[in-house]
C-alpha cells in the first residue's frame, strides 16, 4: 500500500518495515499496470529470493563464493542510514575479484531487481553483473561516500532477457582497482 505521495516506474521508495530502498519497475494492481499509483492505492512487488550474510546455510544455498580478491574479509557493523536507522548487520568484502552465487525461485522473462546492504563509508567504485557468463547491461556505478550515515541499499536491475530460468547465477565483479566491496545482505525482487 502507498502511505503518501505517488509511485511510478523509476522512483525510488523505501519499503516499511524493512526500510529496503529500491526502484520501481512497475505499478501492478488488480486491474493491471498502471501509470503510476497514488497515495491509499496497493501495488505489488514480490520479495522473491534473499542472501543472508555469513549465515551458512544461506550462503550455501545460494553457492556464494568469492575468487580472485586480493584480500576478502567478515565485518560486524551497527551502523545507521541517512534517515537515522542504526542497524546490526554481518557481511562480507573483498578487494578485486568477483562475488558469484545463484539466485532461486525466479519467474521466467521477468527482470530481477538485485538489493544490497552495503556499508558507503568508501564508494567511487562500480561493478559488473554478469548471469550466466552474459554481461548484464551497464555498470554499476557507486559514486561518492559517507562517513557519518554509511548503511546504503544498493540496486540494480538484471534485464529479463537474461532470467531465463527459475535459478540463476549472478557474478558481481569489482571493475575499480583497490576498492572493497561490502555486501550484509542481499534481497531480490521481481514485478508481480
């Protein structure tokens, strides 16, 4: 449900009680896509798969692993977003290399909008996602940082042309030199 203002494809909103930020890709309701929706009116977007950081089972699940990093790392932070939620959150980071792991239960031909929990206290930074070996269109670019609110959900978009099955292996490559690159947790959604 909206609680104010409008949604639209390409805005940005903040999803309660998760506070997950994400971009919408589409305004679903009962009577099909709309425009935009307006404050009162439901829409929806599925959660359809989550990484759990350092939560082994979860990891495994997913098949995650780090290679070719030059240093990889395990981080416990609290640390808070620019609104001011403090969050606790365990994750992972490396220097160089690529993150991989599988993304499950995925519907067919329909884009795959990739959340991570990063800690921003260093950006300028931008990454590559590959599914199945396919580079997935654009990088990602992290620019700036913030040392003082550091919680940041990043996103990105995997093109439904590339979902092609109900599982799928995402590759998240480092591309800037030098950088670690953090990830607490990871969240996918689809459009309904």
């Amino acid at each position: 449900r909206i609680l104010g203002g409008r949604v639209a494809p390409e805005y940005l909103v903040r999803v309660l009680p998760s506070l997950v930020q994400s971009k919408v890709a589409r305004t679903v309701t009962l009577d099909g896509d709309l425009y935009q929706a307006i404050n009162g009116q439901s829409v929806t977007l599925t959660l359809v798969d989550e990484i759990d950081m350092l939560n082994a089972e979860s990891e495994q699940a997913h098949a995650l692993t780090i290679t070719g990093a030059s240093d990889s790392y395990r981080a416990r932070q609290k640390l808070k977003y620019p609104d001011g939620t403090e969050v606790e959150a365990v994750g992972r980071a490396h220097v160089g290399g690529s993150t991989k792991y599988k993304s499950n239960h995925m519907t067919r031909e329909r884009p795959v909008v990739i959340i991570r929990l990063s800690d921003y206290v260093y950006g300028d930074y931008e990454l590559e996602f590959r599914v199945g070996g396919q580079v997935a269109g654009a990088y990602a670019q992290i620019a700036g940082s913030d040392r003082k609110h550091r919680w940041r959900n990043f996103h990105y978009e995997i093109p439904r042309g590339l979902v092609s099955a109900s599982t799928i292996e995402i590759e998240q490559v480092a591309v800037t030199p030098g950088r670690d690159v953090n990830m607490f947790h990871y969240w996918f959604y689809q459009p309904a």
